[in-house]
C-alpha cells in the first residue's frame, strides 16, 4: 500500500468511526443476526443440523454485504453526485489508489463484524443443536465462512463501485441493490439443489474453496485494469 493509497485508507476510516450512525448500524446488525440465528436454531432439532450450519455459513456474508453496501453508497455514489472526486483528483493521486483506499477501508470496516456473527453462530449451534461447530464443521467450511465469502462480496464491492464510477444514471444504486438482493435469495433456496449438483460432480470443498479463490481473483483483476483504465472525466458530473 503506497502512501496516496494510506492517505485515502485513513482518512475513510476516521470519518466513517466518527460516524454514529454506522456504529450503531453495525451493533444493530450484528444483534439481528445473532437473535435470528439462535430464533431459528431454538426451531431445529439435531437432525436438521445441515439447515443451522447453512445459517454459519450464509449469515455472516449477507451481514458484511448489508454492512459495505451503505459504504459503497456513501464513499463512492454520494461523492460523485457531489462532484466529492474533482477535489480529490487535482491532489498528486490516480484514480486507481483512491478507489483502492477507499475498497480496503470498507474491507476493514465490515469484516471484524461479520466474523463476530461467525463466532457468536457457532455458539449458537452448539447450545441449541448440541453439536461442537469446531469439530462438526470441516475447516473447509469454515474457510468458506471466513476468508472464500468475505472475498466474494468484497468482490461485488470492486464491481459495484465500478459501476458507480462508470455510469451516472442515478439509478444503478437500485439495480445493484435488487440484483444482489436476488442472488442471496437464490443461494438459500437452491442451497440443496446445489448440494445435490456438487456431489453427482463429485466436487470436494477444497475443489470449490481453490476455484472459488481463482475464478474470484480473474474477476477482481479484471474490474482493477477497468478501474486503471477509467478515464477521469467518468467521475466528474
């Protein structure tokens, strides 16, 4: 992380901790879903123990995106309305280490929540299914929960913002919203139809966790030379 990116790092981070609102937001969220996952493990029996270790895996990925899609929102559609870019633009800095900066302060901001609501689950499933998660849950699993779903919606982020620097309907901010809104829908209700898919591939965890990284990392690589590439005038209206 150059200097130019550092600058922009902090000085994200400082306001948005300065604001109450996305620290209450954050205490909020993380007591949704702590009390949904324990409202929906009391429900289960031990025998339904792949539903409430769906909810481990599942939960905290759809926390950190209701957390980092307000940032994408605020640091980077609500400072191009406001023209918030032409300021920054005529400093010795590219448009590349701003957008860098400002994606790695939203990665810091919302990760230490979502995995808060990881552990607090797993404790969840453990004094209601009456399973240890730690020895239940492969590591694979727990390696999807922590690192291969924060970098997926991490990823979604660099598209997004993307998106926004791109464009200048006012519009995108709904698109963006709903299409996400709709995938996270999609992966709960065909979770176990996928199930099924993985295994008549024959398709292990690790399969899943190392291609998942590599088709994440193409991507990412992608929206960087697109972001590299972005023409100035795109973010000034």
């Amino acid at each position: 992380m150059n200097n130019q990116i550092k600058v922009v790092f902090l000085k994200e981070i400082r306001e948005t901790l300065k604001d109450r609102k996305f620290i209450i937001s954050t205490i909020i969220n993380i007591m949704i879903f702590t009390v949904m996952g324990f409202c929906i493990d009391y429900s289960l029996s031990s025998g339904n123990s792949f539903v409430a270790g769906l909810i481990i895996i599942l939960y905290p990925s759809f926390s950190m995106w209701l957390l980092s899609f307000p940032l994408i929102l605020e640091k980077f559609m609500n400072v191009k309305l406001v023209n918030g870019f032409q300021s920054l633009l005529i400093l010795p800095i590219t448009l590349r280490d701003i957008w860098f900066g400002k994606i790695a302060a939203i990665f810091v901001l919302s990760y230490p929540s979502t995995a808060l609501i990881a552990i607090i689950l797993a404790a969840a499933y453990y004094l209601t299914v009456g399973l240890n998660p730690f020895l239940t849950i492969p590591l694979t699993i727990w390696i999807l929960i922590l690192i291969t779903g924060p970098l997926l919606i991490m990823v979604y982020n660099s598209i997004a913002s993307w998106i926004i620097l791109k464009f200048s309907n006012p519009r995108i901010i709904d698109i963006l919203l709903y299409i996400s809104i709709f995938i996270f829908i999609f992966v709960f209700i065909s979770c176990g139809t996928l199930s099924n898919l993985f295994s008549i591939l024959h398709l292990t965890y690790w399969t899943l966790i190392i291609g998942g990284i590599f088709i994440l990392g193409i991507i990412t690589s992608i929206i960087y030379q697109l972001i590299t590439n972005l023409k100035r005038e795109n973010v000034i209206t």
